[in-house]
C-alpha cells in the first residue's frame, strides 16, 4: 500500500514539475 502511495505521489510531482517548466 505504501509502495503504490509513492509511486503515485512521485508521478504526480513530476507531472507538476513538468507543467512548471512549461509553464515558467
């Protein structure tokens, strides 16, 4: 259950960090 939490969690930072740099 952790392991599928952090998996998700640093996909979901890298879809932000990749708009972020679109973005900006």
């Amino acid at each position: 259950m952790m392991n599928t939490f952090q998996a998700t969690q640093r996909a979901v930072q890298t879809e932000y960090t990749m708009i972020y740099l679109d973005r900006y």
